[in-house]
C-alpha cells in the first residue's frame, strides 16, 4: 500500500476500537487491523452486566460489534486479518499484513492480553457456562453456588476472596502445597470461612458439557495420582495473564512480563508516534471500561501528536 494514513490501529478490543472511534470522529481516517480474532477477550465472554450504558446486560460479542459497528459509522476502516511485522525505524511507521504493507505516521498498539488457560479441550466447551477467567467480570453470576478457583498466586487468593462476596463456597484448587502468593494474601484467604482449599492436585477435565454448563471436575493428585471428582457450579482460571506483545518487544519499552511501558499518565511509548492503549499495558484492572477508557487516551494522545507534526512541518515550510 503506497497511501500514508494518519494512524493505524492494531488490535480489536475495547480499546482498539474506542480509539477507532474517536480518531474517526478527529477525521483521521483510522484503519484497524483488528486480526481475525477481532473483538478481544469479550468474545468469550456471555453476559456483561458492568458496562455503562446496558442496563439489561448484554452479551459480550455483541458488545464488540456495537463498538466496531459505532467506528465504523464515522468512517473508519478494517483489516480483518493479523499483523505479522512492525517496522518502527523511520518515518513512516511500517506495519505488515503478510505480503502487504501499512504505512501512517501514528500507530495505536491495542492487542491486549490473554488469560492464561489450562489447556483442557472442556474448558474450551464450557467458556461462558460457567469457565471464567475474571471474578469481577463474572462472580455475580454465582450466588450462592460452588466455584473452584484454580490457581496459586496473589490473583488467585484476591479471585477467591471477591467471589466469598456471592457464592455459597469457594474451593482454591493448587498443584503445590505451598504458594506463589504473598503470605499476607494466603493468610486473608485461609481467614475466610468460605473458602476451602485443596491442595497437591490439579485438575484433568471440566465435568457438564453434556448439560451445557459446568457441573463439576476431575481432580488428579500430584503425589498418589489418584483422582476424584467434585462438584462445583463454576471455575475461575487464575493462573496469570499473557499480554499480546511478542510483536513489539524488539521496538517498545517493556517490562519484564512483556507488558508495553507507556509515559506517566499518557498512552506514548519510547517511540515517537506509537501509543500503547488497553489491557497491553496494563496489568492491574483489565476490565473491558478500563480499556475503553485508555483508548480514548491513545486518540487523543495521536490526535494532540499529529497536531504537533503539522504544525512543524508547517512552521519549517514557512521558513524555508
């Protein structure tokens, strides 16, 4: 492609698309490469009932489409397909599509983060009907129910301890005996009487897809190899999240868990004219608000940036 946009956008998310739809709006004529998985971890997700705006919840990929369908109503462009390489070493700033070439002098990195998941072919199954990867998003749908949470860091203990908030029991399912998680979290965790915890096991399969929702699961003991089941109404996953970056990690700031460092208190990385929006640079909240929020940083952020080039080039112009 010989054109030079004013930004490209890569990535799908809430955040991609947020930033979508205010550069659209600042006339700057985006184009998303939003991959073939377009649309984030909300994709996976069934009922979002904590986003503003829908009052009766709504499911998450439905969700997704009203976001890009808004971008797309103010002119903004997709790419349904993945980035395979970044060039960032001069102007303009180079993204490829296998054999295709994007060029812009602004790029929005919006590729967010994967949840790390237990490699169960049931776990796949039952995503949505009652397999989750985030309590916050998902615990209300629990109340008074049994859920397991598996996991054995300082995210699987605050996971357990929000859920006590609405089901009946939860039970903290980890392979070892002893914990990655800071002893002050294992100590809020064992002080809860909700919470039970099973220990030297992990678990071999998600029991209920014949029902269509979770019903129970297969444990395995790590030391006798003996196994059993158990009954549980859900599963939280937390055993850590992966941020989708290994494509700029030769170019951006990042931190030692591939996270894309970005300024204080603004969306710019180490790179002129790239921006960094959503869960990619973020570990701590990872909500689908958050992320929207941080896209509409990332907007602005190469809104205000692109302002600065035009004006200077056509400062320079003048001059000459």
């Amino acid at each position: 492609m010989s054109d030079v946009r004013d930004v490209i956008i890569i990535g799908g998310g809430p955040a991609g698309y947020t930033a979508a739809l205010y550069t659209a709006r600042a006339n700057l004529n985006p184009l998303v490469i939003e991959g073939f998985n377009w649309g984030g971890q909300l994709m996976i997700t069934s009922d979002v009932e904590n986003y503003p705006g829908y009052a009766d919840g709504i499911l998450g990929p439905a969700m997704m489409s009203d976001f890009r369908r808004q971008a797309e109503r103010f002119g903004a462009e997709f790419v349904t397909d993945d980035v395979t390489a970044v060039d960032f070493s001069e102007r303009p700033l180079r993204v490829h599509v296998g054999g295709d070439e994007y060029r812009a002098d602004a790029v929005i990195v919006a590729t967010g983060a994967s949840a790390r998941q237990l490699g169960l072919s049931s776990e796949q199954t039952l995503q949505g009907r009652g397999v989750s990867y985030c309590a916050t998003c998902d615990g209300a749908f629990f109340r008074d129910k049994v859920v397991v949470v598996a996991g054995g860091g300082d995210s699987a203990m605050e996971e357990a301890t929000f859920l006590t908030r609405f089901a009946r029991k939860v039970v903290i399912v980890h392979r070892r005996d002893e914990f990655r998680a800071s002893p002050i979290m294992v100590d809020r965790a064992r002080a809860n009487e909700k919470i039970e915890f099973v220990l030297n096991a992990v678990i071999e399969d998600v029991l209920g897809a014949e029902d269509g929702h979770v019903t129970g699961l297969e444990l395995r003991d790590t030391v006798t190899g003996e196994t059993r089941g158990i009954e549980a109404d859900g599963l939280f996953v937390a055993i850590g999240h992966d941020p989708t970056t290994a494509l700029f990690l030769d170019w951006l700031d990042h931190d030692d868990q591939g996270y894309l460092v970005t300024e204080p208190r603004s969306t710019r990385t180490n790179i002129q004219g790239v921006f960094a929006a959503g869960d990619v640079q973020d570990h701590t909240y990872r909500q689908a608000v958050t992320a929207a929020g941080s896209g509409t940083m990332a907007a602005l952020d190469a809104q205000r940036y692109l302002e600065e080039q035009r004006h200077q080039r056509e400062v320079t112009a003048a001059s000459a």
